[in-house]
C-alpha cells in the first residue's frame, strides 16, 4: 500500500510539473559535483548504494543536513512487508551512514521496493525515498538516480556518454540521427534523438505503416512573422510528432545567424539578428518542450558557414562574440531553459568548442546558468575525455558507411565494421580505460544530471515510474 501511494505521489508531482533534482544547477552545491536531493538546512537524505549478498543487504545513506531522526527502511514485495528494521541516527550535513538489512530469499528475484522513511520522534515525516529493485539490483527511478549511478561500472557509464548512430544498429524509427545505450540491467532506457528543422527528420520510405514526416515552416521563415505565438505553436507540433515518433530529443532550433547569403542552412536559422533569433528561439523552445520532448540548441558557437565547417576556425572579439554570437543562445537558455545544448564542428579562437572550458562550463553553466546537458555534434573534433571534462556530456561518434561512395572507403569500412561492434564502442573503451586512473568523479556527476534532464521526458517517466 505504501508503494502504491508513493507511485501514486510521484505521478500526481509529474503531472503538475514537478521534477526533483531538475532546478540543481549542474555544477550543484556540493564541492564533488554530486546534487543535493533538498534544499540546505531541510531534513534529508539520498539512498547512495544497496548491495545484496545472499541473505543481507548493506545500503548506503546521505544525509542532506545535521540532525537527529528515525531511519526506517522497508522492503516490500508484491505489496506485502518482508522485511523492515528502524533505528535512531544523528547525522552531519553531507554525512554517509551505513545500515544493514535482512534479505529474504524470495526478493533475490523480481521485482521489490526498498522505502526508506526519516521521520521525527513525535512522527512527522521529514524525507522519503523508494528504491525499486529487480533481481537484486537497483533500478532507475525518481529516487535512485544517486544509487543507479554508482552501481554502474565503468564501461557502462563511459558507453553512456558516447552515444552512437552506427549503421546495422537498430534505431526505430528509421532516419533518426542517433541515440545513447540502454543500460537494461539498471533499467537506463535508450535516448533517441531526430534531427528537426522544418519537421521530424526519419526515413518514410522504411515499409513502416503510417510512418509519415510532417513539413512545418522553417526558422527563417518563422522568423518573417515576428510572432512568437505562432513560432511556439509550431514548436509544439514538432514536440508531439517526436513523442508520437517515440523521440525523445529534437536536435534544434539552430540559433546561429545568417552571416552570408551562401550559408547552406540558412533556412534552419532564424534570423541575422541575435534579439530576434533569441525571442523566436526561446519561444520554439518552450513550445517543443511543452509536449515532453526536449529541445537542443545548436551550434555553439561561432557556426556561421557549412563548407569545410570541421576545420574551420572562427576567430572574433570577446565584445564581437558577447553581442552577436553568443547573444541569441543567452537569451534563449535563461527565458526557455532547453534541456540541451549541442557543440560545433568548427572551432572558436584556436579551439574546438566541445573541449573549450571556457565555452561550455565558464560562460554556459557558470555565467548563464544553463542546468541541462551538452552534447558534441556528430562527429565532432576533440578527445572524448576532454569533452567530459569541459562538461560536454556526450560525445556522439557516428559509421555511415552507406553514404561512404568510393570503393576505396567502403572497402575500409567494411573491415572496421567486421573488427568492431560499432566507432561508439572504440570511443567509450578509451573513455573508460582513461577515466579507471581516477577521473571518475567528473565523468560520475555529468551523468547524474544526463540522467535528470531525461527524467523529464515523458518516455523516461512511463518507463522509470
């Protein structure tokens, strides 16, 4: 019964918009990187581990703030109480206790909730958190993003952040740009991801039955109406043909300006204008995100042609980058709040912007604020470690070997296809080797707030809760 009425709490908070976790800066309040459940000073706590071996279980709890309380815990199966154990703690702020359970023998397999309660000694309760299990082994949920992500190895949190669109990978539906790696086993679903300009981009001629594209005007001419009104509208159309798709991210709008008349995406940009390109973006921002899908600004920064774009340099003035090229994605993060961010091919005074601390942590997440994650555009230069480390969370790494039309790469890419799963998987196999040397805590801390960012998506909520 009390996992039923916490189901049905967590939904009741979803339905009103509510996400715990998501208005925690990336950076958040703790000097490691972790977030913080509460705000400081409330009662709190956050469940870090649950390790089972045979009969017992030892868990792990953080505690949010310095007190004195009731810690219960209750292990539950198919409703039904199976075990439970209650003690009195005092803890500091930030504090990690350790607490022992019993694990009957009939919660090795399937399905069970965990439900740890903190409550005063005259009753009251302070802080709750439920933490499902499946085969004794922590699942994603509302409550266990902290335990999900310190139960994942290496290789798994390293696979997480590299993404792919390999060809032969099965992607539904067919024509997206790419996605992320389920973690089943922790139950870390597949993020998928469809480029979006002028409507959801996936392939129609597929033999999928009513699987059909539908055309919406372009920023560019969006822009031509000065009505904000209209651009959410269409922003919104867009959100729930990718929910409907099963996207989960549309990577747009673009919000570089039109710097010449040769520019080969011009259409998909709104304006040569950042004030205008600001207002029209933030407002097909909220109208994309409106409908559960989250939106991903692009290309930061300084995108401004498409021949030769992965070696081009952009070299501008601070005062030049602030007004004009920066200006647009400023005024779009602090009025629209995109759940993403996507970096350039080209680079910006002598550096890629996916490993360009400056860009992506100083003036992005420091200056403006932004709490969402960021990811490379395909392909993009720079080492994956750098960008993790620049907080450019995922890497994405992309084998299109049907568009390779020389016989000479086909033949090459063929061969690597044969060695190898996938270029996702040679790139996640260096990014964890280098991070087993005792980066983790970076690499750790993008992924919990990936993972909070995907908590809102209306797919993730279906399947996690």
């Amino acid at each position: 019964m009390r996992a039923e009425k916490k189901r049905f709490a967590v939904r009741a908070m979803y339905g009103a918009g509510a996400v715990i976790l998501a208005a925690v800066s990336v950076t958040g309040r703790w000097s490691d990187g972790r977030i913080p459940v509460r705000a400081e000073g409330e009662p709190g706590f956050w469940v870090e581990t649950i390790s089972v071996s045979g009969s017992s279980a030892q868990t792990e709890v953080c505690f949010s703030a310095s007190g004195r309380a009731e810690l219960s815990i209750v292990v539950e199966k198919d409703g039904a109480v199976v075990g439970e154990s209650s003690e009195s703690v005092t803890f500091e702020a930030g504090e990690k206790k350790s607490f022992a359970l019993s694990w009957p023998a009939q919660c090795r397999s399937g399905d069970v909730s965990v439900v740890y309660s903190l409550t005063e000694s005259e009753g009251m309760l302070f802080d709750e958190k439920e933490i499902p299990m499946k085969d004794s082994v922590v699942q994603l949920a509302e409550d266990s993003i902290e335990c999900v992500v310190n139960e994942m190895t290496a290789e798994e949190k390293a696979e997480l952040v590299t993404g792919y669109s390999v060809s032969g990978v099965n992607l539904q539906p067919a024509g997206v740009a790419g996605g992320t790696y389920a973690i089943e086993r922790l139950g870390i679903p597949q993020v998928v991801m469809a480029d979006g300009s002028v409507g959801v981009r996936i392939d129609t001629n597929a033999g999928i039955t009513n699987t059909y594209g539908i055309s919406y005007p372009s920023e560019a001419l969006l822009a031509c109406s000065w009505d904000t009104e209209t651009a959410k509208e269409v922003g919104a159309a867009l959100g729930r043909d990718s929910r409907d798709f099963g996207i989960d991210f549309i990577l747009g709008p673009g919000l570089n300006l039109q710097r010449s008349l040769l520019g080969g995406r011009n259409f998909e940009y709104f304006s040569e204008d950042p004030y205008l390109t600001g207002k029209m973006g933030a407002a097909y921002v909220q109208g994309i995100q409106s409908e559960g899908t989250g939106a991903t600004i692009k290309h930061f920064a300084g995108n401004n042609q498409e021949t030769r774009r992965g070696e081009t340099d952009t070299i501008v003035s601070e005062r030049a980058l602030r007004e004009t090229y920066l200006r647009a994605f400023e005024m779009v993060v602090k009025e629209a709040s995109p759940w993403s961010l996507m970096t350039s091919y080209n680079s910006l005074n002598g550096k890629h912007t996916g490993v360009n601390e400056e860009l992506v942590t100083d003036i992005l997440r420091g200056e403006w604020g932004f709490d969402g994650f960021v990811v490379s555009d395909w392909n993009a230069a720079g080492g994956n470690v750098e960008m993790v480390q620049a907080r450019t969370i995922f890497t994405c790494r992309a084998e299109k070997i049907s568009k390779m039309r020389s016989k000479r790469r086909l033949k090459k890419a063929r061969f690597r296809k044969r060695r190898l799963t996938g270029v996702a998987k040679i790139f996640s196999a260096r990014l964890s080797k280098r991070f087993l040397s005792g980066n983790t805590r970076v690499l750790e801390s993008s992924i919990t707030n990936a993972i909070v960012r995907f908590r809102k998506m209306r797919r993730w909520r279906a399947w996690c809760c």
